[in-house]
C-alpha cells in the first residue's frame, strides 16, 4: 500500500526539483526525504526517480504517480471538509495568507465578521507574497490565501490548488505633480527608449485589454527614474512588462515593496511608479498625479483541492466577499 505522506514528497519534488528544496520546504533533512522516497519506490516497485547532475527527474512512471497523488490529496481535503461539516461549529486555527494591501484594506473587516459568527474559530494571518503561496499551500503552512496577478503577469495554474475570483483593481501611473528629472545618463530624446531598450515581440508577452494611450503614458517616463517592488515579486514584474511592451525598459532608482512608501517617494520627486487601486486609498496627496491606466490587478482565493467546502475555508470565503468595498466589488475576475 502506497503512504500518502510518501506521495506528497514525490508531489513536492515534482514541483521543487530537488531534494534539499523538498527538505527546506517541509522541515525535513535531506536524507529523510531521500530515505521515504527510496521506500517509496520499493512500495511501487519500480524507478521513480533519475539522476540528472544536482537534480532528480522524475521518470515517465514518477510522473504518472504524481498524477494520482494530486487526486488521494484532493480527496483527502474532501474528506477532511466533510468531517469537519459533521462535526458542526468552527474552532481551531485558520491560517490565512494575505499581501500588505489586501491584509490593510479588507482582512480586518473580514475577520470581524468572522469572529462574531464563529468565536471558536483562531484566525492567523501571515504576510505571504503571491509568488510564495503556491509552496506555502501545498505544505500545509497555510490554509488558504489572497492572490493577485496582473494582465501582464497573469496566473499559472498551480496544481493541486483552486482559487476563485474575488475582485479587480484599476492601476494607475504615479508621478510628481512637479515633474519628473531625468535619469542620469539616460539616452535620447525625451519620450524615447535607450539603444538598448526596444520593444519585445507582441507575442512575448501577455498583452492587456486594447486601451487609449497607455503605452504613450508610460513611454513620456523612458527617460525617468523608477520605483518598482523588489526583484522576484508580481509587481516588479509587472511594472517591468508594461514598460517593455510600451517599448522601453524602466530605470530602476528604487525597489520598494510598500505601496505607502512608493508614494511618499514619489511625491519627493524620486521617480514614477505603478501603483494598484488599493495602494492609492486614502487622502489624495496634491504632490502626487495619478494617470489611469487600461491594465488591472485581479485578486483572487486560493486554497488546496478539495478544501473549498470546508467550513473554515467557506466561512473566510464569505466574510471577505462581504468585506470588499463596493467600488471593487464590481470589477469580479479570475485571478
């Protein structure tokens, strides 16, 4: 009989490539893991598993395994969810990943609203970049979580994740109401992209819906500095797309994750930035302008397959649907 933890190694390697990925990611040693994958194959009966320098592949029969893995788990947080419906009021934890915008503007509301119907229930949230959701699922360090992603940095399907949509953001260029200087040593003329810049081929990249005049929004920066989330993040991806696809390759002066932070730079005349709806909430600052843009940031709930109907999940579900404030509810997308 094949063990399901067992399986959910063999997923685990299949998502992370090595073994000492797999490890840092469950808290295990790298022999552990190699150790219960070896049972593993002795419990299959056949190789799972090639070598390939520093890294293991899976073989055609690994991979085929992994595909009934991903189905035992689905069914197991089903099952998981039926037990805890027949056992009837919520308690326990919930651990809940969410990124700075989200976790400002609409999770506070959400968890009161959790917390009157369900007092039994322990909400925990943890500050998680969309990027890291995927691993922190499938781990079990989180049960569910708010993802975003961007018309040019849309979503890949993760197996062994579901996420429903929730709500969409406009995105707006944020520039010093004074001006903006130039970049030191930035080429050419005003408005124009450096030498080395040049636009991408329009199927590199995912294109958003056909709008008036956003790339020659962004293409009057070419020559201004930039602010961008960090390197590795959704949004500095995003910030890096939109510019290539308007035919230039953004200056970066600052990488700051924090949208608060962007804008008070921006008003110090530091450089210009993309900045969602959430990100801009609050008292408008008159040394800030801010230009709408076509594209948007859509946010969606994800959680493992098979746990949308637990209680827990569901009620989360349904106190942040009712948290959303009206002016985003109506822009409802895939995430």
């Amino acid at each position: 009989m094949l063990d399901v933890r067992r399986l959910r190694l063999l997923r685990e390697l299949a998502r992370r490539g090595t073994i000492a990925a797999v490890a840092e990611a469950l808290s295990f040693s790298p022999s552990a893991v190699s150790q219960q994958l070896g049972v593993l194959e002795r419990e299959a009966g056949l190789p799972l598993l090639e070598r390939t320098g520093r890294r293991v592949r899976l073989t055609a029969a690994g991979q085929n395994l992994v595909r009934h893995a991903e189905a035992v788990l689905e069914r197991l947080e089903q099952a998981d969810a039926d037990l805890a419906e027949a056992r009837g009021g919520l308690a326990g934890a919930l651990r809940i990943g969410a990124f700075p915008t989200a976790t400002r503007a609409i999770v506070p509301a959400a968890l009161v609203a959790l917390a009157r119907r369900h007092p039994g229930l322990e909400p925990m949230v943890c500050e998680t970049d969309p990027a890291a959701v995927a691993h922190a699922l499938r781990a079990g360090d989180l049960d569910v979580a708010l993802v975003h992603s961007y018309d040019f940095v849309p979503a890949e399907r993760e197996p062994g994740l579901t996420t429903e949509p929730l709500y969409g953001e406009a995105m707006y260029l944020a520039e010093p109401a004074g001006g903006t200087p130039e970049a030191p040593g930035a080429p050419g003329a005003a408005g124009t992209p450096g030498p080395e810049a040049g636009r991408p081929p329009a199927g590199d990249l995912p294109q958003p819906p056909p709008g008036p005049d956003q790339d020659a929004v962004l293409r009057a920066h070419a020559r201004s500095p930039w602010i961008t989330a960090t390197p590795g993040t959704l949004c500095h991806t995003m910030t890096t797309r939109a510019c290539q696809a308007a035919g230039f390759t953004p200056r970066v002066r600052h990488q700051v994750d924090e949208f608060a932070t962007v804008l008070a730079l921006v008003a110090a005349g530091q450089g210009v930035a993309v900045v969602p709806q959430l990100g801009v909430a609050g008292p408008a600052d008159p040394a800030v302008r801010l230009t709408r843009l076509v594209m948007q940031r859509r946010t969606g709930l994800a959680f493992r397959s098979g746990a949308g109907t637990h209680p827990a999940v569901a009620a989360f579900g349904a106190a942040l649907r009712a948290a959303v404030p009206p002016d985003l509810a109506g822009s409802r997308a895939e995430a």
